[in-house]
C-alpha cells in the first residue's frame, strides 16, 4: 500500500490568524458604530485597521515576498488586500475627522460630503470583511478551506463578535442589537456545520482536516472555540441579555473565541496528496 503523508500549508501560517482576526473585525466594529454614530467605536476599527497594515507589511519583509508583491501586484492577494485596507483608512479617517470622538470634533463637513465619506466608509469596510474569507476559500488545493461557507463563517462570526464589542461600549444598544446578535451567531452555527459536513464528505484531504478538528491535534482550540464562541455566548444572552456585566463577559468570551475559530481554521489547511492512499480515512 501507498501512503502519502498530508503536507500542512505553512506559508505565513503565524500571522494569519491574527492578520484574519483583525481583519475581519476591525470592519464589524466600524459599521456597527457607524449605524449608530458612536464615534469612539469608529476609532477603534480604524485603529485596529492600521493593525491589520502593518501585519501586511510584517509578511512584505520577507524579500521573496516583497518581489512578489511588487512585480505581480495586480494578482497578489496582498496588494489587493493592501489596497483596499489604504482606501478604507483615507475615507473613514476623513469621515472620522467630522465625527464627535470623545467630545471632540475636528471639522464640520457639508452634508454632501459627510454623505460621500459615511459611503464610500462603509463600501471599503464592507470590502475588507469580505476579502479574507474569499482568498483562504479560492485556495482549491486546500479542500477544508475552498468551500463556499468559510467566508460566511468569517463574516458572521466578525459581525457578532462586532455587535457585542459596540455594545459593551454603549450598553443602552443590547436591547436593539440583540435580534441581530441572534441572527449572526444562528448563520455562523449553520454555516460552520455545513462547512464540517461538506468537508467531511468531499476528498480525503476534507475528511482528515475534519478529523484534526473534532478529534485529533487541534480538536482542543476547536472546541473552545466552539464553547466561547457559539455556546456560552447563546446561554449568557438568554439568562440576563440586559444585565451590563453579562456583555463585558460576553465580549471577552467570543473575541477569544473567535479567534481560536480562526486559528483553528488556518492551522487545519492541509494539501490534497499528490498520491492517494489506497486505503481513505473513514467518515468522522
């Protein structure tokens, strides 16, 4: 019998989750706060932007890499992730400029431009939640990360994760974000167990990253990830949705949780076998 061995993808495999995870949220926060005009939350996403740009340029200090970015600038994944992380910062700190953040107010624009700004913000945010989650899920060798759920469990979870940060910085909004809190943690559960399903009974790549998952290597971050994130979340929410404390311990809860999600998701990539074994893993 041959056996070929799975080859984990280890390019950038330690900056990505952080890289992910800001990425992601930081864009939730924004356009949670921008809905509601709470200018401190726009400052921090925007803050947590710069974060995310400064990990880019973390990867373009490999000198392989910043050839590759420089001279195929227009199919790298990083220049076009770069780009619109630039174009984000230019419009929401403009748009922050005429924002009350903290009492203070830069300048006052005509409604005209607020209103250009306040779009052209939310497009580019929009944008940056999106992108991560499509370029780990247009990666076709890696079978558990080319589905079509991964992107949505990215954006579900950064939106709910970004629902309860907002709220813990303006409590008086929980009783108005809680039906949207619900509908984001319903579409990430949905979506994570058919990502797992789909993976499951796809190729032998699909079904091992699964089994690492649910009961092999990374089956621990998994399943605090699932706990912090999905669980604990839904009970806290339905004991005491309005008690103030419950959101701070809910927040803290679900940024852990989130990012063990994705940490788990990244580290779980493995390649398709050049040679398939005679004999395939069993369904988990």
């Amino acid at each position: 019998m041959v056996t070929i061995g799975f080859r984990a993808q280890k390019e950038w495999v330690s900056e990505r989750p952080p890289a992910i995870f800001v990425g992601t949220l930081a864009p939730a926060i924004y356009i949670v706060s921008l809905f509601y005009g709470i200018g401190i939350g726009l400052l921090i996403a925007w803050i947590l932007v710069v974060v995310k740009l400064l990990i880019l340029y973390g990867f373009t200090a490999n000198k392989a890499h910043q050839e590759y970015v420089v001279n195929r600038w227009r199919t790298s994944w990083v220049s076009r992730g770069a780009a619109g992380l630039v174009l984000f910062l230019l419009f929401a700190g403009l748009y922050i400029l005429g924002v009350n953040v903290a009492g203070i107010k830069v300048i006052t624009y005509l409604p005209a431009i607020q209103g250009v700004l306040f779009a052209l913000s939310l497009i580019t945010a929009g944008f940056i939640m999106i992108y991560d989650g499509f370029v780990q899920a247009v990666n076709k060798p890696i079978t558990f990360w080319a589905n079509g759920s991964l992107p949505i469990i990215f954006v579900s979870e950064a939106a709910f994760s970004g629902i309860l940060f907002v709220d813990s910085l303006v409590p008086s909004l929980i009783s108005n974000n809680l039906p949207y809190a619900d509908i984001t943690l319903t579409l990430l559960a949905y979506s994570l167990s058919l990502q797992l399903w789909t993976s499951n009974n796809n190729d032998v790549a699909g079904r091992e990253a699964v089994r690492k998952l649910i009961k092999g290597e990374l089956s621990g971050f998994f399943w605090a990830a699932v706990t912090l994130l999905l669980i604990l979340p839904a009970i806290l929410t339905n004991i005491a949705p309005y008690y103030t404390p419950i959101i701070y311990i809910d927040t803290a809860l679900t940024l852990i949780g989130m990012y063990l999600m994705i940490y788990s998701i990244i580290r779980v990539g493995i390649y398709k076998p050049l040679i398939y074994p005679w004999s395939y893993p069993a369904r988990v």
